[in-house]
C-alpha cells in the first residue's frame, strides 16, 4: 500500500507519520511505500521497512497536484493549510493555497482516473471553523456550515468539493473536521487558536505565556494523539457507512480557558498557573467569538472515533509525549 501525506512537515503531518511507520501496516495491509510531501522538506521516516521519499513541493501550484497524483497513492491525506489567523491576515495567500491547492488536488486526481481507473481514498482535514455564531449550545451534525471567517469559508468550500468528487466516483474521500488541537508542541505558529496551547505548553516548561482573551472563553479541543487516532480511523473506515455525507464533526473535549488553567494547576502546580499573563487582543477575541464552543458528535462516536476524557489527560499526553514525563524549565 502506497499512502501519500501533503504537509507531512506540519506537527500532525510528523506524528502521523510516526505512527504509520511505528505500526507498518494500514487497514490490515502493509505499507510498502509512503511518500511525504511539504512547502518544508519533510523530515525522512527513521526505521521503515518500505519505499519512503520525501517532496519540497508547493499544491498551490497546478503541476504539483498532477505530480502526485500521477504517482497513483492508494490513501492520500491532504493535511496542508495556511492557518485560521493567517488566512484572515492575507486574503490571497488563504485562498491559494487553501481553496485552490484543495480543487488542484482533486481536480487532478480526476484527471489520472479518466486517464487510467485510478479512485483513492482521501482523507481531508477540515475544521470546526466552517462553523459561525449564532450556535446552540452543542453543535449537532445536522448544523449548517456558515463559516464567519475566511479560513472556515475556505474549508467549507473545500468539504463541498470533497463531497461531490466522492459522489461522482473520482475518489472515495472524507473530510473530518478537527477540534482546536491542544497542546500544539514546538513553537507558536501564525493560528488565532495558539493561545490555547501556549497557555499550557510554556508554563510547563517554566516560561511565561500571554493569555490574549476571557478565561470564560469555551472551546473545543482535542490533542494531537487523539487527532492522529481520528485520521488513521478515517484511513481505514468502510465510507459507505457515511452516504454521501462525507464530511464530519470529530468528538473532543469542551472546556473553558479557566478549566483548562485549573486542569495546569492540577497537574503542573501553582508555580505553572502563575506565568500566565493577561493581555487582551481585539482581534484575537472578535476572531475567537466566533468559533463553536461544544459539540455532540454523535456520527463520529457512532462511527468509532474516539476522544480524550479529560483536560488533565491532554496535558498529560503532551507531557509524557514531548516533554518525556518531566514538567519544568
């Protein structure tokens, strides 16, 4: 089995990875081949057994959307986005490689199946932002996407063309809107969700963190080994279960900003809570107040994928992940 990751560089990109190569087979079949592809180089996988090769590749460019495809991956992951701050600071950069890198991708997928039968399967990672306010107070899977940012727009158009390329045979494909995922390890990025992990991700390690909004600020959240749980569940997932209504909202974790301090208190103690520091951002809080604060993923649960329990287990994870079960600087 060939699988094929675009934005294999990016944090969840290299965890997959990890776990792909860890477990050696997908779905029951071994993976023979995987190729890792990124605006970044990708990091080459340590201890695989198969073909690996790795591509500087930009999709928002036409012809590297036929270069993969023409390569024929039996599961590609589109992985690849510029973030939600990001596509809101830069129009065109948000719709180029967002919406146009998506529709190239796709596009040509279609192009090497009419050229010789070729149908992959294609997992694309959405998000709760094709979601805008007014919201109930949990988000079922019959809520209508009416996205009040350019990147949720761009990943609800995205999901609409994922849904009619499927219906029409080009691919079989599903698209699973992640949760904020927390605690993002590394450095800050460009998102306006990153507060939410650098609240938590520096004080654990003794520096301190801005905290640019409410802590009656509700969220939905999950963390990185959950959404790697999520993609390698749709990977291998029998999609006639789902009809023609490819496009799904992953169980996570509600909680506010305050329970996700208290849950720090808990685990990191008083001397974490502390670097916390308060300095409101205008356009972080209107970006923020417009995000989806709870959900009843009721599809995704009945379909097997499986969320974290507690705040206290997310910070735990990242903890015995990325910080090798040691908490201070």
């Amino acid at each position: 089995m060939h699988i094929l990751i675009i934005g294999a560089a990016g944090m969840v990109g290299r965890k997959l990875t990890d776990k792909l190569v860890a477990e050696g087979q997908f779905g029951g079949k071994a993976i023979t081949q995987l190729t890792l592809a990124d605006v970044v180089a990708p990091s080459a996988p340590e201890g695989f057994q198969g073909k690996a090769s790795t591509l500087t590749v930009d999709l928002s460019a036409p012809e590297t959307a036929t270069q993969l495809a023409t390569a024929r991956p039996d599961v590609i992951y589109h992985l690849a986005a510029i973030v939600s701050g990001e596509a809101e600071a830069d129009f065109d950069k948000g719709y180029r490689i967002n919406l146009d890198g998506t529709r190239y991708l796709f596009e040509a997928i279609r192009q090497e199946g009419l050229r010789q039968p070729y149908k992959p399967r294609v997992i694309f990672t959405s998000s709760i932002a094709v979601f805008g306010a007014p919201f109930p107070n949990k988000i079922g899977d019959e809520f209508f996407t009416a996205p009040l940012t350019s990147y949720g727009t761009q990943k609800a158009i995205g999901e609409l063309l994922l849904s009619d390329y499927s219906r029409r045979g080009f691919f079989d494909g599903i698209g699973i809107r992640l949760p904020t995922i927390c605690i993002r390890p590394g450095k800050p990025n460009k998102a306006a969700s990153g507060f939410f992990s650098n609240i938590l991700r520096e004080p654990l390690v003794g520096q301190e963190a801005v905290l640019p909004v409410s802590t009656e600020v509700r969220h939905w959240f999950a963390s990185p080994r959950a959404a790697v749980g999520f993609l390698i569940h749709a990977g291998a997932l029998d999609l006639s279960r789902l009809g023609w209504r490819r496009n799904l909202s992953m169980p996570g974790l509600s909680a506010t900003v305050g329970e996700e301090i208290e849950a720090l208190r808990r685990v990191a103690g008083e001397k974490a809570v502390k670097l916390i520091r308060t300095e409101p951002d205008e356009t972080i809080i209107r970006i923020v107040d417009g995000w989806a604060q709870d959900f009843d993923a009721k599809r995704a649960l009945e379909l097997g994928f499986k969320a974290d329990a507690t705040f206290d287990d997310i910070i735990r994870i990242h903890v015995e992940d990325e910080l090798g079960g040691r908490i201070g600087g």
